[in-house]
C-alpha cells in the first residue's frame, strides 16, 4: 500500500473512532419507534401521546407506534422502557405521576431518576383550587377564613391517595394551616361528581377536567397552580400571585427513555419535538386539554424531574403521607 493511501485509512478509522455518536445519529432512526404511553388508550394523557408523535415522527422521518401499557399505575411502562435497549428506539411518555408524586409517595421497583434517560418535557396543565358553589368563599383568604371557621365539617375529594390532586391540596394545608378531611376516589370523575353534589367542598383538579363545571357554573375557581394565569381562565390568579410562593405544581408530560441512550440521538430526539411543540397548530390541539407546550432541554427537564420528586417527597414526609401496602 503506498503511503499515501496508508495515511487516508488510518485517518478514516480515526475519524470513525473519534465521533461514533455522530455516526449512530447519522443512520438513526432507521426504523420504527415505539412509544409507551403508561395509561389505558383514551384520555388526555394518551390524546397528547398520539397529537405529539404524530407530528414528532414527521419530524424525525420515521414513524412512532403508540403503546398503552397502563398496569401497576405506571409502573409496568416504567419498567419496560427502563429496562429496553437504550438505542433510541424504546421511548416513554413519563409524566407528573411516574416521575413525580408515586415514586414520592410509594416504594416502586424503578428508580425514576438514574432507569431514565430525560429527553424533553413536553407541556403541562395547571391545577385549579375549586370549590363547591355553596361554600360562601369568593376568593382564597375567604375560603381559608371560612375552612377555620369550621374546623372538621369540610372535606375534600381526590383523584385517588397519592395523586397530585392529593397532595397539591396537602400542600395547601400545610401553607395555611387549615384543615380538611380527605376523600380519595378512583379517578377524578367521581371525585367531581361528589364536590358538584356538595358531598365535598372542594379539590384541586386539573384545569381540563373542571373546566366545563366551572363554566356551568356549578364550581367556583379560587385560583391555579403554576406560575402564570391559564388562558382559559384570565381573571383567576395563580397561588403565587396571592402569596403563595413556590406553590407552581403541575401536571406535566414529558419524554424519557432508558438510561444510558447515546448523547447524540438524545440531541436528536430533543430538538425535533422542540420544533414540534413550536408549532401553532400543535399548541390548538392541546389546549383541548387545557396543555401548554412546554420545551424544554434534555439538562433542563431532567432538572424538573429531580426538583418534582423532591418537592413531593418532603410534603409526604412532613405530611406523614405513605402508601406502600
């Protein structure tokens, strides 16, 4: 071999040992992605899960199959994504339940921080303090006054022990220091139904579930969680605007995938659903459920993870708040 051409391949084998990553997102995705949805098909969570992938997998030139794994509350999907192989090609819809509130409240069989590989949040919902139309309270300093005034005669109703509609409004009696029995219920359909019937008095939902009761007016919103008003409702301000600082829970969606995933495809990954969730007609079809895009880096919403745990897993602490059966 002359030397010329000698040199030419050791500087191609180098370059190819140099930047593997680059070579791997070169050729990815070359087939399928699976997408794993950690609840039953239908429902807002799945909704995002389909209007997103949809969109995403045109961005990225490959397709996205959608797969609801909805057994042990997220807990099945958790542990197949985490223990899939980490190429790109197994992710997840991971949200303020699986990386966030359960592994807070509940002793579960992944780790919601070192199993996963964050690529990017994807929006989030505020939830809403709302109250029964016969509770003579106009705003929040009024319903605090009111809740005192009353001790042990007002409940309110959750989505289920440990949901964020839960904790949120543990998190509320903590701040104030009123006090109000629990009711879970198996979803928040039901717990809804009782806070219209005055069976409670009030809850924390998420914004897309209360919206139509508090339209009918049948359900009064004191204000939201997060830190700006909804567009859906302009004129109730935010928890933190009345002095309730740092009170911004969210229900929140993201994607993660395996730990581990090559730096370069989660670069990828990133900044395709970014370019999606940029996009007008992307912000219409979520705002059906009352969902704000919400882009983040992959540094950044693997921050939000840590920073959600940790703020749930003090108020379950301080609130003596343990589910493990």
């Amino acid at each position: 071999m002359k030397r010329r051409d000698l040199l030419k391949a050791v500087s191609a084998a180098s370059a190819g040992i140099a930047a593997p990553g680059l070579s791997l997102a070169q050729s990815w995705p070359s087939k399928t992605i699976r997408y794993i949805v950690p609840v039953a098909a239908g429902g807002g969570n799945d909704m995002i899960a389909r209007v997103v992938t949809e969109r995403w997998g045109r961005a990225l030139g490959q397709s996205f199959v959608v797969d609801n794994q909805s057994g042990g509350g997220g807990v099945v999907a958790c542990l197949t994504t985490a223990r899939a192989a980490p190429d790109g090609y197994t992710l997840m819809q991971g949200y303020v339940a699986t990386h966030g509130t359960t592994p807070a409240t509940r002793r579960v069989t992944y780790d919601a921080i070192k199993d996963f590989t964050p690529i990017g949040m994807i929006g989030a919902t505020p939830n809403v303090l709302a109250i029964n139309d016969s509770v003579p309270a106009k705003n929040v300093k009024e319903f605090i006054d009111y809740v005192k005034r009353n001790p042990g005669k007002l409940s309110y109703g959750s989505a289920g022990a440990g949901s964020l509609t839960h904790l949120t409004m543990e998190l509320f009696k903590q701040e104030t220091g009123a006090f109000m029995l629990h009711i879970p219920y198996r979803g928040i359909a039901p717990a809804i139904s009782d806070l219209l019937g005055g069976q409670t008095q009030a809850m924390f939902p998420g914004l897309a579930a209360a919206l139509p009761h508090l339209r009918s007016g049948r359900m009064r919103a004191l204000a939201v969680t997060g830190k700006q008003r909804s567009a859906q409702l302009k004129d109730v301000p935010t928890m933190e605007e009345i002095g309730f600082k740092g009170f911004d829970a969210m229900q929140w969606y993201g994607s993660v995938g395996p730990a581990g995933m090559p730096v370069e495809v989660v670069k990828r990954l990133n900044e395709t659903q970014v370019a999606v969730l940029k996009a007008p007609d992307l912000a219409e079809k979520l705002a059906g459920e009352a969902v704000q895009p919400w882009p983040m880096t992959p540094e950044q919403f693997g921050q939000y993870i840590r920073a959600d745990i940790a703020r749930w897993t003090a108020l379950a602490k301080a609130r003596n708040i343990k589910l493990d059966e």
